[in-house]
C-alpha cells in the first residue's frame, strides 16, 4: 500500500518549529509522529510525503529514505502528519473512505493518481465530506505538551527490555549511590548505559520516567513524566519537574516544567523555562526566565505575526524557534513567540512577538554572521550546515529581513 503524509493549512500555527520542519517531525512522547506512521505499517509499504515547496529539498535531505512531493502521486492512504497515529486507529480508517477530528481532516484514501498541484484542492473538498473520528492532533505546539504524560504512559510498553535497567539491579545502584527513589523504581525506565551521579532524587509519583544514556548530575531531581534522550547532560542541581521532553544532545540546567526541548539546544544555567516549546539549536543564557501565568490568572492571548488566537489557556510560556539565542538575565513575557536566527537580549520584558532574525529590540541579525556562528556551534557536536539548509536559511533570511 501507498502511504501519503501530509500537511495541512494549520501549519501555521505550528509557527515557529514548522518554518524549517514539517509537521509530523513533531513527538509528544518517545515518537515522532512519523514514527508512529512507520511504526503502524509493515515494511512492504511505500511512503510519501507531501510538505510545503519552500521546505522540499531540506525535508527530502534528512528523510532521504521518502519520496517528497513527487509530480504524480500515487493512489493510496493519506494521513495527516500532525495527527498522533497509532495502528489501531489505521485498522478503523481503512474501512472508511475521509475522516476527520474537531474539524481537520486527518485521513482519506485516493483511488486515483494525483498530480501534485491538485493536492491542496483534493483536500479542500475531502474536508467537506468527511466522518468522524477520535484522535489526538497537534493544532498549536502546546497541545504537544499537553499530551507528554498521556503518550510516555504508553510508550514505555514500546522499549527495549534488555537495554533497561532490572528493578533489583538499579535498587542495589540507588542504594550504592545514594540515589532518592520516591516511589520506588516503578513507572520509571532507565538504559544501563545511563550515568547517574549521587545525590539524585527520581520521583515518578506523578509520572513515567524514561531516561535514554545519558548523563545526571550530582543534585539533580528529576520528576515525572519526563523523557530525557540520548547524550544529554542534566547540570548538577537541575529542577525537572514534570512533563516534559528534553531531546538528544542537550545540556539542561536550572528550572524546568511542564516543556519540550528538541535536540541539541541548551540551558545550562539557572533561570526558569516553564510550558514552553524550545527548537532546536537554541541556546538559553543563564538567568533566563519566562513567565507563565498571568498576574491576574487570565487566559492567554498568542500572537503569530498578524493573527492573534485565545488560547483559552491558564499557564503559557514562550516558543522558540531553531537558532534562537537568548542572552543572560532576559525576561521573557507570558505567552511570547521567538522566531528562528533571533538573537534576543535586554532588559526588562521582551516583546511578545519576536519574528524571525530579530536581533535585539529592533535590529536585524546579519546573515553572514549567523551562519558563521551556526557553523561554529555546529562543528561542536560534530555536524555542519548543509548546503541546502544553507539555501533555504538564506531565502528565508531574505524574505524575512525586509
């Protein structure tokens, strides 16, 4: 069978992670969405993804394996990248011609060839017939939060056994180490090639807790849900308190709640990150602080560019987009939008709107300059700017700096 992956009209509000990724690079557990996708098939299926132009080629570099947005495309399944998949959710949509959930078309099956620039006009008109269907979708990157403690819950069933830690085995560790178990060792899942310093408390009380090889620092306490992915370092006396996804290649720090880290970005100091989304390759300085509620216990009202939405939300920190740095001592507003290549520093509270190669208050990051650091900080870790990436951060700087 076909398999199309697509996204749809609400990319926009999946601002500022999807101006470089598409939609189901996105994971509210140990998964991307993709990977549930992939996961749900068996291996003699052919998959397809449909993104946006100006995101083809980076899209098709790192998903080499895919075929990106052929001319023709073939008949088949169609599922939405920003819905959370799962197999038992394919067996019901295969009876059925579209469906949809709270209004957005997440799946239908084509008998026919498409041509590529008929796809969007495909699914204008599918939408309008459509049955219904209960499945979590990804509308804003909060709703990825929101859902860390429901798909960790159900993702632990999906690790490999013989990786992980024995209760007995970590229990004899713990007590070795001085490591505070709060609740034991259940609902928490360990890989025997974890270092875990003494003087750490792991509370899953609250929460599933997966820790994927990597480094824990003397201090830290780490309550779940939380997921902590390969090669990253929690400092010493780091505050993780629950829901929340940090990626590989981090180096965490300081206090944290109810957040996403993506991979390779960092906050090493003190200062508070609270129901906020981080890209990746972003660096947060020490002191950094956001708000999350409101003085008054308002709902929250989101700005992207001129739209501005009702979250209908109590607690609301900041999206950051990749490359983002921000300096030491910022105050970051309730409900703040950071774009990619920002450069933000000052005193007192940041504007809650900060578009794309913002440097400052006002200025503009140079172009030339922010490649030559991103190459640096790159070459750290042992990767580099690609040339295509290299391509559309350049247009996109373009378009973006007027």
């Amino acid at each position: 069978m076909n398999i199309i992956i697509f996204e749809d009209y609400n990319i926009k509000y999946l601002q500022p992670f999807s101006i470089n990724h598409a939609s189901f690079e996105l994971k509210c557990g140990t998964f991307t969405n993709l990977d549930r996708i992939i996961n749900s098939f068996s291996e003699d299926n052919i998959f397809y993804i449909i993104v946006r132009d100006e995101i083809k080629d980076i899209i098709q570099e790192k998903f080499p394996k895919y075929k990106v947005n052929p001319e023709k495309i073939p008949e088949g399944l169609y599922l939405n990248g920003a819905a959370v998949w799962n197999s038992d959710i394919i067996s019901k949509i295969k009876k059925g011609y579209a469906f949809s959930s709270s209004g957005n078309l997440v799946s239908f099956i084509s008998s026919e060839v498409l041509i590529f620039d008929d796809i969007y006009d495909l699914i204008d008109k599918t939408s309008k017939v459509t049955s219904d269907i209960e499945i979590d979708y990804i509308t804003y990157l909060w709703d990825s939060i929101d859902l860390i403690d429901k798909y960790l819950a159900i993702d632990k069933d999906y690790l490999s056994k013989e990786k992980l830690y024995r209760k007995k085995d970590f229990e004899i560790i713990a007590k070795e180490l001085n490591i505070i178990l709060v609740n034991g060792y259940n609902n928490i899942f360990i890989t025997k090639n974890c270092i875990i310093e003494p003087g750490t408390i792991i509370d899953s009380s609250s929460g599933t807790i997966i820790i994927k090889n990597c480094k824990i620092e003397s201090g830290s306490i780490i309550k779940g849900p939380i997921l902590i992915e390969e090669n990253t370092v929690i400092n010493n006396g780091a505050k993780l308190k629950g829901n929340i996804l940090i990626g590989s290649n981090c180096k965490i720090g300081g206090e944290i709640s109810s957040s996403i880290f993506c991979n390779y970005s960092n906050k090493q100091h003190d200062g508070f990150i609270g129901n906020s989304f981080i890209g990746e390759w972003v660096n947060i300085g020490a002191n950094v602080n956001n708000s999350n509620l409101k003085n008054n216990y308002g709902l929250i009202k989101f700005q992207f560019n001129t739209s501005i939405i009702d979250t209908s939300k109590t607690f609301l920190g900041v999206l950051i987009g990749d490359y983002s740095r921000i300096g030491i001592s910022t105050m970051i507003n309730t409900g703040s939008y950071i774009g990619l290549g920002a450069n933000v520093y000052g005193g007192d509270f940041q504007e809650k709107y900060l578009k794309s190669f913002s440097w400052g208050r006002e200025g503009v990051t140079d172009f030339n300059k922010f490649i030559q650091t991103i190459t640096i900080m790159k070459s750290r870790r042992n990767k580099k700017v690609t040339d295509l990436e290299l391509l559309f951060l350049k247009e996109f700087h373009s378009s973006n700096s007027k």
